[in-house]
C-alpha cells in the first residue's frame, strides 16, 4: 500500500468489517425469505461500497471479490440464478472477507480471493457484459456528522483518569469534613458533582449494544445446525441492552457455549420432533433485558429438556452428588461437567462447555442458573454486572477493619437479636417472612475476635435465586468506588472479588459474594467439585 494511503487503513477496516457484518446478516434473511428483495438489495449495496473503499486503498483482490458477488446478486436480480443456489457460496465470500480484513489488520497482505472469484463466475451461466467503472448507486446527501469513532485505548484511558479523579474527590471530601471552611466545602462539592457528570458520561461512552455479541449467533447457528442436519430458528430479542464493552467482551464466549449446547443437545432431529408432537423446526431464544445493576441474559430452547434421572445415575457414578440431593442440585450439576450425553462431537459433550460458562460469569461477579422441563426445554439465565469498573457498595465493619460488598447484590439489612440468630443441622440461619436464610459470621470466617454483639447486624445478599445474610459488627456508609484487582497473595482466598482505594488512603477489600455463597452448603456439587 502505497505511503499517503495508510494513515487512512484503521479507518478502511473500521467501515469495512461493518459492510461485511451487514452482507452477512442480510444474508442470513435473505436465505429464509429468497423472495425479499429488500435483502437482496441491502447485499448489493453493502458489496458495492466496499468495493469502492478496496480499490481506492488498492486491495485489489478484496475489490474483485465484491465485484464478483455483484455479478452473482444482479443474476439473482434478472431471475438468471435462483438464490438458494448460492447461497453457500456467498457464506463462504463473506468468511474470505472477513478473513481477509484479518490478515490486513496484522500488517499482512490481504489473502488471494480468485478460487472464490471462479466460483461465483461459474453460477452465471451467461456472462454480463456490464461497466465494471459505472457507479450503480445513487449519490449521497451530505449530510452533518453526529458520531465519530474512537479507539478502545482512549475510552481505557478516560475512564483510568475519572477513577482517579473520583479516588481523589473521596481525599477531599475527608479534608472537608475536617476543616470545616464554607468555601473549601462549597468547592469540594461543586467538584464532586462534575466529577460525578464526568464519570457517568465516560461510562455511557463505554456501553456497547449487546447486538453487537448477538450479531455473531445467526450465522454459527445456522452452520451448526446444517451440519447436524436440524432445522433451527434462532430469535434475538433485547439487542439493543447496553453494557459495558469489558462485560461485553467477556460475555460472548459464555454466550456460544451456550448455543452450541442448545443446537447439540437442546434441540433434535426433525424427524424426532415430530414424533413428539412438535415442529419440526426447533427454536432458540436469546433474550436480553436489564434490572437493578444487571443485566439478565437468558438462552431458551424448546427440546429435549434435561433428563433428571439420567444426571442423577450420572452424578451418583462419579460421586458428585449424595443420593439426597435436591432437583436444585441435580440441575446445577450440569455446571461441574456431569454429563448425560453418550456421544462427544466437536462441538460439544465433555461437559466442560457449561463449566467454563459458570466460571467466566462467577469471575465477572455475576450468577448462572438452569431451568428446565423433560420434554419441552431448557432456559439458562446469565445475571451479569452492567459494569465492572465503578459500582456502589456498602461499607461494613468486622473488627477493626472496613469491607466493601457491591450495594447491587444487596437485598436488604436487618439488625435481629442474637437469640434470633438459629442454629440449624450445619448452619446458622433467621428467619425473615417465613423464609429461613442461612447467616455466615464474617468475624469467624475471617478468624477476627468476637464483639458479642446483643443487636446483630445482617446484611442480606442475593446471587441469582440464592440468599445469605453477612453477619458484621456494624453498618457504615454507602458509596460509589472503583475496583482494582487483587494482588497474588489477597488473590488467593476466594472471600474476595477485588479491592478499592478510600479518600484516606486505605486499601478495602470487596467481598466475593459468590463464593461467600459456598460457606453454607456442607454437600452440595461446589464443595464436592472444590475438593480436589
């Protein structure tokens, strides 16, 4: 690429991989609906600009490519080739480009496309003698410019620098409180509400429609389906969700685990299915939805459903499970690689996939359940941090030293007698609304001497459906902070999620509500799983 064109090549990629990704889905629609032309169209001009951008960075390879598939679409057009006879070979011009894009964007040079090239030419039985110079689009309206492109980096960036400011006005704020001048407090909080401003709108900058991750799913799906010779629809609802692009990223390898379960086990054979009185198209649902400081995914198949018994025979072979275990437990077991499946392909079937799900999700400070009936489906529920960089906690005491614990998992708090406090066959548990919750004492976990408090502080937590109280010595403020990660010896008692700086200067530990979950179960699948 010639010197005077590369400063523009960030930016070429940038807008390609998106006409890419919008030929790919109007692909996907055009497969099922062959007679909108809607879709045909979107094709045709997604390949047509793209070819103007390639050649004027001359990818000349990428540009005869996009030429090519025009030839192809304007057959399609002229009712030459009907559009179920290639459509696979349109899949496999947008991997070429895509792959291509790849290569460019690691300083290599863009990959040979003429096997491709020869392939969409041989669909056309009668060539097209066409100007290949004449621009087949209309001229755009100029129009303002409303957005621009940043890089990642800079986001990073601008969010490291509002963390610092925030640690910095929690300084201040303990300053204010100590000299008590009017006007250093009337500063201090007019920094704190711009400082405040700022950080939200950083963050904002930050979200990331979920669509973004769920783009990739119609098309994996749709091979995985093919190869396995079922029918599959798949629907998307909540593209539109925001999260931060960290969460994001961590998110979508659960998220195909997950799909590929569904097409692999969740979903059979047509015939199968109509041998139980369904379609025979299965379907999958990806939902997405938010609530009080997560976001709740959810993947819905409408198969087989889990075979209890078979987990159950399974469970008990490898001694995962004691033969007293609940329906819970039994469906949660799936999580630690109990398997029923009696044949592995390469998509899935060790059991690991779902593991490596339940991992990733504890790890963002998020929970995962399972929900299922024989017969009639499956549904995964993902409860996930809308962010992982500045949240609201709770501080608390236990001792002599303050922690923190992220306010979203926080139901409620109560202060009981000590008397109240009961103890049951293997933990201690209150009794709140006719609901027994099993209570863990942070000062005898954390081998801190006993208060013996008479009025009993509890902080109630939630993960997904399950509840804890957190007994401590004393409630004290609420407050937004940023976390920071654990350094290697902190790291390795699992009681902790991450650390945050206060305006004094202290380090406070943030608890790990997760794991702190672990304390009151004595034989459920994660102290067996925990063991080794």
């Amino acid at each position: 690429m010639p010197e005077d064109l590369s400063k523009y090549k960030d930016t070429f990629l940038s807008e390609a991989k998106e006409h890419v990704s919008s030929m790919e889905k109007s692909l996907l629609k055009l497969e099922k609906k062959p007679a909108k032309t809607e879709f045909l169209n979107t094709i045709f001009r997604e390949a047509h600009t793209l070819k103007s951008m390639a050649a004027t960075m001359e990818y000349n390879n990428i540009a005869k490519l996009c030429h090519a598939i025009e030839d192809v679409l304007d057959a399609i057009k002229k009712k030459k080739i009907k559009p179920d006879k290639c459509i696979d070979i349109l899949f496999e011009c947008v991997d070429g480009l895509q792959s291509s894009l790849k290569e460019i964007s690691t300083d290599a040079d863009e990959l040979d496309t003429s096997a491709l090239v020869q392939k969409l030419q041989a669909l056309i039985a009668k060539k097209e003698t066409t100007d290949d110079h004449v621009d087949k689009s209309a001229i755009p309206e100029v129009t303002k410019v409303e957005s621009i492109k940043v890089k990642i980096e800079r986001l990073d960036l601008l969010m490291n620098l509002a963390e610092e400011l925030l640690i910095n006005r929690m300084t201040l704020d303990s300053v204010k409180k100590d000299l008590q001048n009017p006007e250093l407090t009337a500063a201090v909080d007019t920094l704190g509400r711009l400082v405040s401003d700022l950080q939200y709108n950083v963050m904002q900058s930050r979200l990331v429609p979920i669509g973004f991750v769920f783009d990739r799913f119609p098309r994996m799906v749709r091979d995985l389906a093919k190869s396995q010779k079922k029918q599959v629809n798949l629907e998307l609802i909540g593209s539109d969700i925001e999260l931060d692009r960290v969460v994001i990223d961590e998110i979508g390898e659960s998220l195909v685990h997950l799909l590929r379960n569904a097409v692999d086990h969740g979903i059979d054979t047509p015939e199968a299915r109509k041998k139980a009185g369904k379609p025979a198209q299965g379907t999958i649902t990806v939902t997405a939805k938010r609530t009080k400081g997560f976001a709740i995914v959810e993947v819905t198949d409408d198969g087989q459903g889990l075979n209890l018994e078979e987990i159950k025979k399974t469970a008990a072979k490898g001694q995962i499970l004691s033969p007293q275990a609940t329906t819970e437990e039994l469906m949660h077991s799936i999580f630690f690689g109990v398997s029923t499946t009696r044949q592995v392909t390469a998509v899935s079937g060790r059991g690991f996939g779902l593991n490596i799900v339940k991992n990733k999700i504890d790890s963002l400070g998020g929970a995962v359940r399972v929900e299922s009936q024989h017969g009639k489906g499956t549904t995964f529920i993902m409860e996930i941090p809308l962010t992982l960089a500045i949240i609201k906690a709770l501080f608390v005491e236990v001792g002599s030293k303050n922690y923190a614990i992220p306010l979203a998992n926080i139901e409620r708090l109560v202060t009981v007698n000590k008397e109240d406090v009961k103890g049951m066959l293997n933990y201690e548990a209150i009794v709140l609304n006719d609901e027994d919750i099993p209570v863990t004492r942070l000062d005898v976990l954390f081998d801190i001497p006993s208060l013996g408090l008479q009025g009993q502080p509890i902080a109630i937590v939630r993960k997904g459906q399950e509840k804890l109280g957190l007994a401590v010595d004393a409630f004290l403020t609420t407050q937004e902070i940023v976390i920071k990660p654990l350094n290697k010896l902190v790291r390795e008692n699992r009681y902790f999620s991450g650390s945050t700086i206060i305006g004094s200067g202290e380090v406070v530990l943030i608890l790990d509500v997760a794991n702190l979950m672990l304390t009151k179960r004595t034989h459920s699948v994660e102290y067996v799983a925990n063991r080794e």
